[in-house]
C-alpha cells in the first residue's frame, strides 16, 4: 500500500477528510484521486474556509470595528487582514516568503508520510490525527516567524477573497508586493516536491508491505487445499 493514500486527511469514522488542496493535487498528479473528486475536494475545502472566515468575522466584528474605528487596513498599527490570511513578515523578501513557504510544505508531506507509511514502521492509526497536529506545530513554530506558514492554499486563499468583499478591498491582493500567490503556488510546487524526496530516499528503499492476518490465512488455506489435491 502506498503511504500517499491516506496523507493530507483525518480519518473521521472510519473515512478521509481532505483539507489541504495542495495535497489533494498531488494525490490526483500521482493518479490516486479522479479529476471529479479532485474538483469536489476543492470546491469543499474553498467553500468551508469561505464560511469559516465570515463566521469568525460575525463573530468579532464588534471587536474588529471597535479597534480599527471602522477603517479595515492591511498594514498599519490597526491591521486586522492578518486574522483571516497570511502575509509576510516586513523583512521578509518575496523570494525568501515563497523558499519558507515551499520548504513549510515539503517538511509538512514528509511528516505525513513517515506517519502513514505502512512500510516503514507507521504511526498506530488511533494516533495519527494528533502526531499529524503535533508535525503543523511544529511547522508553525519553527518556520511561521516569516509567513505565518500558510502551507495550504485553502486556508488562505478564500479568505483573502471573503476580506476582500468584507471591507479591506483589493489591498489584500496588491500589498506586500501582491504577494497573495506565494501561498497558493509554493505549497503547491512543494507537496510533489516533497513526495519526491520521499520515495526516492526511503519509499523505494522499502521492504514489501507484509501481509495481513487474513492474507496469510487465505494464502495458507489455499496451500493447504493445493496439498490436499496433490496427495489425495
């Protein structure tokens, strides 16, 4: 079993659960996911981010207008852009913004393969969902200081757009030396990045997945049956 099939998911009762469509493109580049369901992921995860994003704002908007006096800015002592959506540190260039970025999402794909390969001594299942939490921790910790480690254009992108329908205007789209794209595209270019480092220093170095207990049974039953033919 590839360890791919599982990454970029939470198992939820007994299913998967996408939420990075920088994974879910790279699941249907490595032809594990059809084009139908690659565009049902994302319309999904953009929709779900889009709602969230205004839910929070209804949530805070009392707070929101009550800092800002009403005026929504990107920059500034008052911004508040930074709550719905990543933008670079001021000393932070473009190129080093989308390098941080990219190697964010690289880290993040081999984290999650090291935690599902099923070939390489993988995370007990029940597990998973929180060493997959514990791994964006620790992304975010180490590497967050320069973009806010967006790692994920769904969580990024749709609610750029909400605050740009919300108030803040085109300014979320043309500050920072528009950097809007940087999350989107290097997380993007990351993720097969990061599949490739993966298969090609530990997934082809692989022993075959082992059996499992009913593959074993049914391989011996039929040994036995084949034996039994053979004598009788």
């Amino acid at each position: 079993m590839c360890p791919f099939s599982n990454c970029g998911c939470w198992t939820v009762a007994g299913g998967t659960s996408h939420l990075n469509a920088a994974i879910t493109i790279t699941q249907w580049l490595l032809g594990k996911i059809t084009w139908t369901k690659l565009a049902a992921y994302i319309i999904g995860q953009f929709l779900g981010s889009f709602i969230a994003a205004a839910t929070v704002f209804a949530l805070y908007y009392d707070a929101i207008y009550h800092f800002t006096n009403g005026s929504l800015t990107v920059s500034g002592p008052t911004a508040t852009a930074h709550i719905f959506s990543t933008y670079p540190a001021a000393n932070v260039s473009l190129e080093g913004a989308f390098f941080t970025e990219f190697i964010a999402t690289v880290m993040l794909i081999l984290g999650i393969l090291v935690i599902h390969d099923e070939r390489n001594n993988a995370a007990t299942k029940g597990a998973q969902p929180m060493l997959t939490g514990m791994l964006v921790l620790g992304i975010g910790l180490g590497l967050g200081l320069n973009t806010g480690y967006a790692i994920n254009p769904s969580r990024d992108l749709p609610p750029r757009i909400f605050t740009a329908m919300a108030g803040w205007g085109m300014d979320v789209f043309t500050s920072e030396r528009s950097w809007w794209w940087v999350p989107i595209a290097a997380p993007i270019l990351g993720c097969p990045t990061g599949v490739l480092v993966y298969k090609i220093c530990i997934d082809f170095h692989n022993e075959p997945a082992p059996e499992t207990e009913k593959e074993q049974a049914d391989a011996e039953k039929e040994l036995q049956v084949s034996w039994q033919t053979e004598h009788y």
